[in-house]
C-alpha cells in the first residue's frame, strides 16, 4: 500500500491549495464543508499540530480521513468488536461493513419517505475499510481490527472526556 505518512508541510500546502480552489469555484458546492472554506493557513497549522501533537513532522493520511469521515461521531473509549467475524485479528471487508459500529446512530440519515434510502452508514463503513485496509498473504484485502479500535479509541483515553472527532481536528483552530 505504499507509505501512510505525509510531511506537515506538504499537508498544509495540500489543505491550503484546495480551500482556496473551494472558495474560487464556489465554496461548499464544491465538495469541501462550510467550516473548512474559513480556514487560513495558520488555523491550517494548528489542525496539523492537533493530528501531529508529538511534532514528529508528518501526519498519518489516515487519521486525517478517519477524523474528516467520522467528524460528528464521538469518539469511543472502547468498541465491542465481540460480534465481529475475524480470523487471527483481521476482519473481511463483508464482516467488516455487517458489523453494528458506534458511530451508525450518529451518522445516519433521515430519507423522506417518497425517496431513495441512503444508506450513508454503510457507505461510510465501507471508506473506512478502504481507508484502513491492508493486504495480507494471499492478496486478500483486510482489516486489522485490533488496530483500527486503537485509531479510533486513543484520542478518547487520553482526553478522558466525551469528545467529537471534530474536537479533534479544531480543538484549537477559530472556525
């Protein structure tokens, strides 16, 4: 898969560039949520920091996807993964995506009932594994599940506090 990391600066140029294109071709209709169009380059920093806060000098993609995907989730302090299929700790996409995760409630969607259901939740679940996915012998694409409740669940054990993944990314950014 290639190297998850991506240098902090380069991030902030990344950020940086495509909130000015936002902005330029017409704002949240072009694919980047209001609170994000705000942004300048030092809040931009202060994001980087939130997901960098060891200053190693690089952020892992990631996290940075899983926090934008999960943005008004809370963040767990534990998962049940008990009823989750696995063989030696990795998980099938199929498991995976069948699989009740904390975040269904909150980010599910109310359809009108004269239209097409959305199902955001799976949809969701499904970038997820993409996003977090590794390849193991065989070529089999997979999930390792231990990690991915570390992901999500290190934040919260170390604030202690009920928090969003937005919390996370804008803890001490002005938007």
């Amino acid at each position: 898969m290639g190297t998850t990391l991506i240098d902090d600066g380069e991030l902030a140029t990344l950020l940086f560039c495509k909130i000015k294109m936002s902005n330029q071709f017409g704002g949240i209709a072009s694919a980047l949520p209001e609170t994000w169009t705000c942004l300048k380059l030092p809040d931009i920093m202060r994001l980087i920091r939130n997901l960098d806060p060891e200053s190693k000098g690089v952020v892992d993609w990631r996290t940075l996807f899983n926090y934008m995907a999960l943005e008004r989730s809370t963040v767990p302090v534990s998962i049940d993964v008990s009823g989750l299929k696995t063989e030696n700790g990795f998980a099938e996409k199929k498991d995976f995506v069948s699989h009740k995760w904390w975040f269904a409630e909150s980010e599910r969607s109310t359809d009108r009932e004269y239209s097409h259901t959305f199902e955001r939740v799976q949809m969701l679940t499904e970038m997820l594994f993409e996003a977090n996915k590794t390849t193991v012998e065989g070529g089999r694409e997979v999930i390792n599940v231990g990690e991915f409740v570390r992901k999500m669940t290190c934040s919260a054990k170390k604030s202690g506090n009920a928090l969003l993944f937005h919390d996370l990314l804008f803890g001490n950014v002005r938007v």
